[in-house]
C-alpha cells in the first residue's frame, strides 16, 4: 500500500469513530485547527499518560511488538494519548494515568496532516490496529521502574 493510501484508509477508519463521518472529513479539510472531535469508546479508547512516562514507555513497546496503536502528544508534549480496545477505560486503575472511554470526546487530529494542538507520535495505520493494554501496562512498569532507578541499569 502506497503512503498515500495508507494515510486515506487511516482517515476512513477513523472518521468511522464519528456520528457523522462525512462532518469528521468536513472538519479535517476545512477547520484552521487542522483536527476534528471523535467519541472514544466505540472503535478505541484513549489512556492518557503524562509524557515523562508515555515516552520510555512507547519506547520499551515498540520493541516488545511491532503493532503498536496510534499514540497522541498534546501541544506542548506533556501528555500521550495510546488508542486501545474500547472497553480499556473502564477496567484500567493506574495512578497518573486518565482514560477517555465511552462518553468521552478526543481531539484527533488528520492522519497525514499537522494540526494546531495535538500531533500523532504513532500515526493510525488504517488498519484499526491498537495497542495491546497489558503489553502498554507492562511497558509503564518497566519505563516507571527505569525512572526510580534514575535510568540506568539494575
């Protein structure tokens, strides 16, 4: 699949996440921002991580697996989005960690475009490809533990 396809499937998968998908696209072409509002809960959910975490944690998980979900950064970089399973939200219990599941809204920005506010560190694959919660909550621990020990080794 070309770039170009591939970030097209991306904007169709998740304009599906919209009520109305043909107003997702609508908003990613004609809104100065550059980013549209989606419900997670259907196709995702969304677990926030402050960035000092998120960062070693993607890290750790994109070498524990080659299907990593999409992953957000807010405007200033200090919190990361990971897209997982719908359904995450409601079962995850972490310290520092906020979850966006059904009934909630996240700012999502195009696939294959910048925007003003938040930008994808982990792009959608259009595939509906998401991160997998236990391998995520196995990579916080490793990245927490790292962060104690000041970031060396054992």
């Amino acid at each position: 699949m070309s770039d170009g396809a591939g970030k097209q499937s991306a904007v169709e998968w998740l304009a599906t996440a919209a009520p109305d998908p043909g107003t997702c696209r609508w908003e990613w072409e004609r809104n100065p921002l550059g980013v549209a509002l989606l419900p997670a809960g259907r196709l995702w959910d969304v677990l926030i991580l402050p960035s000092e975490l998120g960062r070693p944690a993607l890290e750790i998980l994109t070498r524990c697996t080659a299907r990593v979900g999409p992953v957000l950064a807010d405007f200033g970089g200090c919190r990361m989005g990971f897209f997982v399973p719908p359904g995450t939200a409601a079962r995850w219990f972490a310290t520092g960690v906020r979850t966006a599941g059904a009934g909630s809204w996240v700012v999502v920005p195009h696939p294959g475009r910048a925007a003003s506010g938040v930008r994808w560190v982990v792009p959608p694959d259009g595939d509906g490809t998401l991160t997998d919660p236990a391998l995520l909550e196995l990579s916080m621990h490793e990245a927490a533990a790292d962060l104690a020990d000041g970031g060396q080794d054992g």
